[in-house]
C-alpha cells in the first residue's frame, strides 16, 4: 500500500467511529449508556425503538468499539467501552451546540421555557454540598441512580416527586440533576417545584459531567470506574 492509500485507510478507520454515531438513536443509546449498564430490552424501551432495531444500533456502537458487552444468563448487558467514549459523546454534543444555531430551537422545542431557570455549575454545587446548605435530588430513574450518583444526592424519580414532597425539607433549596444538559426530568423537577413554592434549580449538566469533573460520587462496590 503506498503512503497516501495508508493515510487514507487511517482516516477512514477514524471516521468509521464518526460514522457510528452519525444517528439520533445510537447518540441516545450513548447518553443513555453514561449512566450505567443496561439490557437491550431497556434501552429499545427508553429510545422507543423495537428489540431489533436496538440491537442492530447496538451492533454498529460495538462494531466501531464504543460499546462492550456482558452475559448474564439469557441477557446480554451494555456499556461503554470506556470513559473516553462519554467524552467524546460530550464533546460532539456541545461542538453541535456551539456552532449549529438549529440546536437551540431544536432544544427549546423539546425543552421548553428555560428562561426562568438559574442552573448551577458543579464547582458551586460541590461547594453547596460541603456547606451543608442545598438538598440534592437525582430524578433519574431508580436503576440509574444505583449504578452510580452524586454523593449524599437523595432518590427521587421526576414521577414520584410530586407525592414525596414532604420528603423535602421546605428552608433549603433543591438541586435537580437528570442525565446531562439536554435531559428533561431535571427541568421537570425544577417547573414542579417552584409551581409548590420551593426555591430550586437545576444542575447545568449532569451525573456523567459531575464523575468526569472527578467530584464526589457513590458507585455500587462492583462497578469499575472507566478511566
């Protein structure tokens, strides 16, 4: 092979990764894969897509090697194939935001109104926490939370949350937190509670933004933190 058909096939064997998340759903099965693990049959539940079509866009993530596997039993589990694969979802996903001027209309229409909402950066949360002056509240689903979340963050899944108020201490403000900047249940939380006269916010991004920062987490004793 000459030099440039070298050179060509190298970068074509980088944009082969490209190639892979160059769909919406596979991008999903990413984010949604930053939180933890997960079985097909979830993640086609999550991303309203059938087994089939799951599977097929779990075939290409691995084929490209962002995403590895597990079997236990009949079920074969997913996760990225490292850290290094969250960042790079992050990094695509804010280069699109910054220089696409179509992704805020696109995120307003899936979002809403964020004109009243004041988010939090992780420097300020993490200096809230030690002060002991903010409730923290991770409203993903149970699942995710316990594959790994913001150390001494409470539980509280965004469909529960309006019946476990009084669970909420009523003189400090909330913190919400979701799957990352572009996840709605954290904006939820936040419209929900403020509607209930509660002083709250979102956190700007979310658990995979706060573990990468390196700030305090909690992860089950059996999961292996990528690096």
């Amino acid at each position: 092979m000459t030099d440039r058909g070298a050179k060509a096939a190298l970068f074509d064997g980088f944009a082969e990764v490209a190639k892979a998340l160059a769909n919406g759903r596979r991008a999903e099965l990413i984010e949604l894969l930053a939180q933890g693990e997960r079985h097909v049959e979830a993640l086609a539940s999550d991303i309203g897509q059938s087994v089939a079509n799951t599977s097929f866009h779990l075939r290409v993530l691995a084929n490209a090697g962002l995403v590895s596997t597990r079997r236990d039993g009949t079920r074969v589990y997913y996760r990225l194939a490292s850290g290094r694969v969250g960042e790079l979802w992050a990094a695509l996903r804010d280069v699109a935001a910054t220089h696409d001027a179509r992704l805020d209309e696109l995120a307003a229409a899936y979002l809403g109104d964020r004109s009243r909402f004041e988010p939090i950066g992780n420097d300020q949360l993490a200096a809230r926490i030690a002060a002991g002056d903010v409730v923290v509240v991770d409203v993903r689903p149970p699942h995710e939370y316990a594959a790994g979340h913001i150390a001494g963050a409470r539980s509280i899944p965004v469909e529960h949350l309006a019946r476990r108020l009084a669970d909420i201490p009523r003189d400090v403000e909330v913190v919400a937190y979701c799957r990352g900047p572009y996840c709605v249940m954290a904006d939820d939380a936040v419209r929900l509670l403020q509607r209930r006269g509660r002083r709250a916010r979102r956190l700007a991004g979310g658990f995979p933004e706060w573990q990468r920062d390196g700030l305090p987490v909690e992860l089950p004793a059996t999961v292996e933190v990528a690096r």
